[in-house]
C-alpha cells in the first residue's frame, strides 16, 4: 500500500464506528430412515464429525475486522483462511473470535472464555478502537501483552501471530509512530509472528470495502486473508 492510500484510510477511521449483530434457527432434526441411513453410515459421519472436533485449532481473536462486519460469516478472512487450509490439504480447524467494538482491555477480559479449549495457532487483531476512543497507547500495550502472556501461559506450545494496525495521522506523529511500534516491539519481546499492518493493499481503496469506507467487502477480505495467509502459512504443518 502507498503512504498516500494508508493516509486516506487511516483518516476515514476517525469516523469509524463497531456494530454486531447475529441470529439463526436450528434446523429441525429427521430421522435417519428418513435419509436412508444405516448404522454404518451413521458410524462414519459421527467418526468424520469427531475428527473434525479433534483438529487443532487456529483462533481469530479481534474486533468487527476479524467478525467480517457487514458481511455473511463465510466472507470474512478467517472463512477465507479456513478455505486455503482445506483446499490446499491442511488439517485445522478455523474458530472466529471476533466481536465487534471490541478493545484490548475488552479482549483482555474475555481471553480466559476463549482458551476455555485447546489451540495450536493464536491471532491476536486489536487495538483499532483504542486509537478511536483516544485510549493511552501505555494501557494498549499492557492489554495486548496480557493477552498474549495469557495464551503462552495456558498453551506454552501454541504459536502466536500479531496483527498490526495503524493510528489515523490526525493523531499526530509521535503517536501514529507510538501506536506502529507495539506490534512491532511486542513481536519481538513475545516472539510471535508478526503482519505488519492487516489491511495493507485494502485500507482506503473504495472498491475493495463497503460504503463506510472503513470494512473490507467480499473482494476485500481475499486480499485481507492473503496478507494473513503469508504470515500464518510457514507456522502450519500438513497432517
């Protein structure tokens, strides 16, 4: 992305808002002679179902960026994520912790909820809303440590991943700069993997984000996910 085109989309940030919204119906259950099912095949979709549970887990721990704001949930980047891995033979399972507005002291409240099961692969993507809300860049850097102690702690094995972002420039530079720094130092300090910046190639580009100019669309989010898919495919093993 050129200095220029971040400028633009690190500007329209400021007007930036986080909605999350979600509903469905549970299907009505049949009987398995109603789909012609034996007991063997009932057998091998409850031995698939139970492989499928027991797959390592790569979570997405965001804000509406990972949650796929203003989009079907099989749109968003962690879908898109979950498509390369089983197209290309990997075998994980995706999990999309995002929710919408949140913050790293939100995220740093509900980590301990998501490490409720196990996992291999940890994406941290926070710190948006703070720079909108003017939260002190000290407390963000505490926050996303803390997140990232936390999981190291509960999984010493699990490999971490960083997702950097960038504060709007009307912020001034010594804070834009500030705010760049975390993730990178914070990479360095917590040895994670890091993105340098999650919507490079996508921030401020009309066409690849919905008319808030802040979410990427459907196109959006492929770029998004291959710009995560550089830095999370060398960390995954094909089983």
């Amino acid at each position: 992305m050129t200095i220029t085109m971040r400028n633009i989309f690190l500007a329209l940030l400021v007007t930036g808002f986080f909605v999350l919204n979600g509903c469905g119906d549970a299907p009505q259950e049949a009987s398995a002679a109603e789909h012609g099912m034996t007991e063997d095949t009932i057998d091998e979709e409850v031995t698939s179902s139970s492989e499928k549970k027991d797959r390592p887990r790569i979570v997405f721990f965001g804000n509406s960026l990972t949650a796929g704001y203003g989009l079907d949930e099989q749109y968003s980047f962690p879908s898109q994520i979950q498509h390369k891995i089983d197209s290309l033979g990997y075998n994980y399972e995706v999990v999309n912790a995002g929710l919408s507005g949140e913050t790293t002291a939100g995220g740093r409240n509900r980590i301990d909820w998501v490490m409720e099961q196990p996992m291999e692969v940890f994406v941290l993507e926070l710190g948006g809303n703070d720079v909108l809300r003017g939260f002190e860049l000290t407390a963000t850097r505490e926050n996303l440590a803390a997140i990232l102690d936390a999981v190291r702690n509960k999984y010493p094995e699990v490999k971490l991943v960083l997702a950097g972002m960038e504060a709007p420039p009307n912020m001034g530079e010594a804070y834009t700069q500030e705010f760049r720094e975390i993730y990178q130092e914070l990479a360095v300090e917590k040895k994670t993997a890091l993105i340098p910046f999650l919507l490079a190639d996508v921030g401020g580009i009309k066409e690849l984000n919905l008319p808030d100019r802040i979410h990427p669309n459907k196109d959006g989010q492929v770029i998004v996910a291959n710009n995560v898919w550089q830095v999370l495919a060398p960390l995954l093993e094909k089983r």
